[in-house]
C-alpha cells in the first residue's frame, strides 16, 4: 500500500466514527453484530475500554482500524482484554492488526500489564493467525448456546432477587473462572441492567443467575458445591419459560454445566477460542 498508516492511541477519538467502524468491521461476521451507540457505549463501560490504552490505525486521519483494550485486576495481576479488533474492509490484508498489536505492547507493559486475554470465533483464521503472529496462544475452547428452556420440575423454592454480589463467591460457586464478559465487574458496570437473582435457604445463598434484562443473556448461574444434584439449577431458571435466552462463553471443559444448559434444551450455536499473550 503506498498511502502511510498512522498508528496512535485512541485517546481523543470521536466515538460516533469509532462506533461506526465497529458496525462496519463486523457486519459480515460469522454472527453479524450491529450496535446502536448507546450499545456501543454500553459495551465500553461493560468491558473496562480504556481509549488511552486502545489503539487506532489512520490513514490521511481517517479512522480505518481499532483494537480496543480493557483493563482490570485479576487476583492483583494488571490484565488487559482486547474488547474488539477491525479494520475497514477496503484496508485488510496490509497487516494492520500487527501494527495496532506491535504498537500497542510496550505501551501495556510500561502501564504494569502482565497478560492480555481475547477471545477469537474458532472458524477466524485471519484473525486466529494475526494474534498468533504476535505471540498469543490458544489457552481454551468456549461454548455459546441459545435456546428457550423447557422446564420439567415444578418450582418447590422462591426465586428472589437480590444485590449483594459478596454473596456470589468463587470457593463457593465456582469450578472455573469466568471470561471477562462474564465477570462481577462486568456486571457491576452495567448493574442497572442486570436482573440477579437466586435460592436461599436458612438464609445461604444456595443458587443464583444473572441475566441482563435487555437482552435475556446469562452472564453467571452458579448451585453452590455443597447443594448440588437437587435440582437447583432447574428450578432457579424456571422464572424465564418461553423466553430465548443465551449463554456465552461456556468453558468447554464444564461438563456438568454444559449437560444442564442441553436439558435445559439450549443449543450449541457459536465456539470461541480464548487467546493469551504473557508480557
Ligand atoms: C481480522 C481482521 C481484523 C484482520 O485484518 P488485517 O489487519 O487487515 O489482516 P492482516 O493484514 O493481518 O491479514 C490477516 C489475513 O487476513 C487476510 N485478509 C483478510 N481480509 C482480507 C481482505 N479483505 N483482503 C485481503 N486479505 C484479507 C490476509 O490475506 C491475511 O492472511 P495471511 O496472514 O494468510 O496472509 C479483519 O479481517 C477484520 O476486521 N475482520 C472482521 C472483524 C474481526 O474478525 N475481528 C477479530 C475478532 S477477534
């Protein structure tokens, strides 16, 4: 190409133009994605985006590439998380995304960034290649499943609601730690969002969901190690009959969880591989 790229952060970026090439870069995706701004917007705050951090590819000033980066603690590691990665279809094939990438890792580790974590559709091999040119490693398989549950047993517990997201612990409820989206900081961003909900009994929290309201997607659900195999999980999803829901982002290794979300009559439609690049 012999117009010169341009590569800087997206610090000052105009979010309608960004939002615009999100749109753009996406619409032919395996499963098209088209965000209206205020989604768009949404999705910034939801994943921790930190423009400072984030990186944009320019051509005579005119945005034609984004990668975009949030940033977060995990267990006192400084992590970052590629939120989306695009290029104008006009402009692929120049190995833009190296650029963004190349450019964008000295600056993470000078900001005390250990890891940086994405997820890639399984079938994006351009996309697969271009992470494993820099260095990135595939480090699991994730399940997406949709479906309307259809619902056998009859609910012998109340299902209240509920906002103390101490109560929802990883020794209690987790077998493997969520993706990003999936987080409590996740949700915790976009809490007015959020429906939670669960089982108690003598006041311990027993089971639990989390779903956002617009869109009837399960960020968590959990049946606390000590009260599985009594049908919890059943019950706790029979407030959502007729409704379709979806599940993202389902290690592949969850066995159990995968064999409730199929007899909850969900369907696998989407797998993701999760990619990791130690700084
Ligand atoms: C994935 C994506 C960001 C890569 O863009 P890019 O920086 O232009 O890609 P590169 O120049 O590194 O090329 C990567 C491969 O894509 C190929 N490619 C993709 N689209 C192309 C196009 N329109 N024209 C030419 N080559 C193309 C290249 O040939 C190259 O293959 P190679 O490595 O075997 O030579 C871009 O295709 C895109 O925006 N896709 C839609 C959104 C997406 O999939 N994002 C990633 C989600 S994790």
């Amino acid at each position: 190409m012999q117009t010169n790229i341009e590569i800087h952060t997206l610090n000052n970026v105009d979010i309608s133009k960004l939002s615009a090439l999100y749109n753009l870069s996406y619409q032919n995706y395996y499963i098209p994605i088209e965000l209206t701004q205020e989604q768009f917007e949404s999705k910034l705050k939801m994943e921790d985006i930190d423009l400072q951090q984030s990186v944009g590819a320019y051509i005579n000033d005119e945005l034609v590439g984004f990668l975009l980066y949030g940033i977060r603690f995990y267990k006192d590691v400084k992590t970052a998380y590629v939120g989306g990665t695009g290029v104008a279809p006009d402009k692929r094939g120049n190995k833009i995304t190296q650029k963004m990438l190349d450019y964008s890792f000295s600056r993470l580790k000078d900001a005390g960034v250990q890891n940086i974590f994405l997820e890639v559709n399984t079938k994006n091999d351009f996309a697969i290649n271009a992470y494993q040119a820099c260095d990135f490693t595939k480090t699991r398989v994730l399940n997406s499943y949709k479906g309307i549950p259809t619902l056998i047993v009859n609910p012998l517990h109340a299902i209240v609601s509920f906002d103390d997201l101490n109560l929802i612990t990883e020794e209690n409820f987790w077998d493997i730690k969520p993706t990003w989206k999936n987080q409590i900081q996740s949700v915790k961003n976009i809490i007015d969002s959020c429906h939670i909900n669960g089982i108690f009994e003598d006041d311990i929290l027993v089971a639990y969901k989390i779903i956002n309201k617009n869109n009837t997607r399960i960020y968590q659900f959990g049946v606390h190690r000590d009260y599985r195999n009594r049908y919890l999980a059943s019950i706790l999803f029979s407030d959502l009959k007729n409704k379709e829901i979806k599940m993202i982002n389902v290690d592949e290794r969850e066995i159990s969880t995968i064999d409730f979300i199929q007899s909850l009559g969900l369907k696998l439609y989407d797998q993701q591989y999760e990619m990791k690049k130690e700084l």
